[in-house]
C-alpha cells in the first residue's frame, strides 16, 4: 500500500501529468527503445506511429494514479489490459524496465519542476501499480492453454468479406519450433476471446504481434480467426497485409494463446425474458459471431437482436454463416446498415431497443464511442452494455 506521503503527492500531480500526458509518453517511448531495441518486438510498431499506444499508456498510468489508494475498483480494467499482457508475453522483468524510463521522461518533460519528493511519489505509485498486474498476469500465466508462442499450419483461408480474409489453424505439433504438444480436442475456448500473431514482416527490422478475435469457439476444424486488412489514412498495416497476401494453407503461424474477457454473461444465456443484443461494426462482427454461436448452441430459445454496420454489401462480413445460426435460432431480429446507403445506425434506432436488454458491442473505437454514448443516454445501464473496441486499449504495451 502506497504511504500516506506518496497519495497525497500523486494526487495533487495527476492534473500536471495529465497536461503533459502525451510529452511524457513520448519521450518514455523514444528513450526506452533507443536502450532496449528488443522490446519493439512487443510494442505495437504501427500504434506508436499513430500516437494511439502513448494515449493508451497516459491514460492507464493515471486512471491507476487517481485510484492508488483504491486500485481493486480498477479490477475489471485492469484485468482486460493483463489479458492483453499475457497473450503479448510481457513478463515480470519488463515492468522494472518502463518505470525507468516512464520515470525518467517524467523528470526529463517536466524538468526541475519534478522535485525529489514527486520523482520518490510517482515511483512508489508505479511500483504498485506494476505489482498488482504482475500479481494477475502470474494467474492467467498458469491457467494458459499453451505457453508463449506455438507454431500452427494454416488449413484453410478464405475471404469472409472484400477487405477481411478468415484462417483455420491447427496446432504444428511436429514443428521443430514446437516445444509442447497441442491437444485441439482439449482447448476451452470462450466466445468472444481473440489469440495474437506473432510474425517477422519484410516491411520490418522488428517481428509484430497482433490480436485478432475467434468467428467460432468451436475447435473442430481447429483454431478459427478472422484478420481485416488495414489500409487506412495511408498507412499500410504490417501484420494484415502480410496475411492477406502472404500466409497461405499450409504456411505456419505462430500463436500465443487465446486470452480476453469479452464473453457472454453466463446467468442469462438459459433464460428467454431478457433478450441478447449483438451490435457489431466491420471485422468487429469476429466475436459477436463467435458469442451468436455460442447462444444458439447452448439455448435457442432466447431472444436474439443481431445488428450490424459497415460501408456496403461487399464490406458485409459472414453473412451467410451468420444467417445459418440466425436460421436455427426461435426468436431473431436482424437489423443491417450500409453507411455509403445512407442507412444510420444512430441514437434515434436504438431507441427501438427494449429494456431490459443485454447489449454486446464491438468495432472501432469511434463506432464504440458513438454506441456506447447513446445506449448509456437511452439508459441502458453500464452493467448490462459489454464491449470490446478494436485498437489500442488502456495498456503498457501492445
């Protein structure tokens, strides 16, 4: 527990902090790969370019900073970024390495400002902080369906949508880089849950990692993921454009295992009064799909809204699979939109929504933002709109 000394200090720091957010952020960044070129192996290359994964650090850093005193209320984000950390495989002997530097451009931002006393108070805050997610990464560690990063051969890929390809993976159990047999029939997979990719780009002097959601939690056929190639702003993503134009069946990837906490609230999949709302937008269809399977296979008897957005039909993600398991469901709504029809998924639709409802939201961040707002202003109460946005989350790394 941080002294009484420390909270007060943090405390009365966190608005200078928060100005200087992104200076500092950007400054630890540059710092510690500039000593340790090894962890651009583990930090996102393309997030760092965007500025998205230095928003991510500041806000983390001072969420846990403001609840020093009472960090079990940040449990269920904080465990959400562990699962981020395990399937990344940040380790222990990580954290020592960015309170160094986070402390460091904390000093070298805010100059002679940062006094012994504060540089003393933000250090004993980050030692807790790092301990507390060491504590729970140490947990899922244990509880992982394989350890670190395991070959698979790709046995099937096709094109679920124009710009997103889906891959069937099973385990290379006679790979010489496989250190562990790999038992499919054994996994536990979740719906909702996403495995990350590790890959050596051509584009790159560094391997990416990248987290992409299982379509099915089903491990028959094997491991089932889907991968939208990114090609915004003119930026060119490393890893999805490798997979769409590179990996090929029979090719090999290596995984991590699958991690997250984006599931289905087990205590109302069997009864039918409150109805699943599944709202997804682009490649962020992936776990709702996955969660939609898991309904109708475990009660199909349950009301279920399905709703989803993206630009145009040739944009439209497993449409088919999905009007396969809306097909074998009793009670279905399914609601499309195609923005470049002009058709608004926007608060005046969800008004339509009923309550009480148990809401899954997924896609972009500003889809998820735009989403969530309205559904917590229509007051659907947080506890029952889960979510899980594509992009950088609160996280030291990734």
């Amino acid at each position: 527990m941080a002294s009484p000394k420390t909270l007060e200090i943090v405390t009365a720091t966190v608005p200078v902090l928060e100005e200087y957010g992104m200076a500092i952020t950007t400054v630890f960044y540059k710092n510690m790969f500039e000593e340790h070129p090894e962890l651009l192996d583990i930090f996102n290359e393309t997030n760092q370019k965007l500025g998205r994964q230095q928003t991510a650090l500041a806000t983390t850093v001072l969420a846990a900073a403001k609840h020093l005193d009472k960090l079990a209320a940040l449990l269920p984000q904080v465990t959400q970024i562990s699962h981020k950390h395990r399937a990344l495989q940040i380790l222990p002997e990580h954290y020592p390495i960015v309170g160094k530097h986070l402390i460091g451009a904390i000093k070298e931002v805010l100059g002679e400002a940062a006094n012994d006393d504060i540089i003393d108070a933000w250090t004993e805050a980050y030692d807790e902080i790092a301990s507390v997610f060491i504590q729970i990464e140490h947990g899922m560690y244990e509880e992982a369906m394989w350890q670190g990063f395991a070959p698979f051969t790709v046995t099937k890929k096709i094109a679920a949508a124009t710009d997103i390809a889906a891959f069937t993976v099973v385990p290379a159990n006679d790979n010489a880089e496989s250190k562990q047999e790999i038992d499919l029939s054994k996994l536990n997979l979740t719906a909702g849950q996403y495995i990350t990719v590790k890959t050596d780009p051509k584009d790159s002097d560094h391997v990416a990692l990248r987290h992409y959601s299982l379509y099915s939690a089903s491990t028959d056929a094997g491991i089932q993921f889907a991968v939208r190639r990114d090609n915004r702003n003119e930026h060119h993503g490393l890893v999805s454009n490798y997979m769409h134009d590179q990996l090929e069946v029979g090719d090999t990837v290596l995984l991590s295992a699958p991690a997250g906490d984006f599931a289905l609230n087990q205590d109302l999949v069997q009864q039918n009064e409150i109805p699943l709302v599944l709202m997804s937008a682009g490649v962020g269809v992936t776990p709702v799909l996955s969660m939609l399977e898991a309904q109708v296979l475990a009660n199909p008897k349950r009301p279920i809204i399905w709703v989803y957005a993206c630009q145009n039909e040739a944009h439209h993600a497993f449409n088919t699979e999905v009007d396969k398991l809306l097909g074998k469901a009793d009670n279905v709504e399914k609601h499309i939109f195609y923005f470049e029809s002009g058709q608004l998924l926007d608060e005046g639709w969800l008004a339509q929504l009923p309550k009480p409802a148990d809401i899954y939201v997924c896609g972009s961040m500003p889809f998820m933002e735009s989403m969530i707002e309205s559904l917590v202003t229509l007051d659907h109460g947080t506890d029952s709109v889960h979510y899980e946005p594509f992009g950088p989350k609160m996280s030291l790394g990734g």
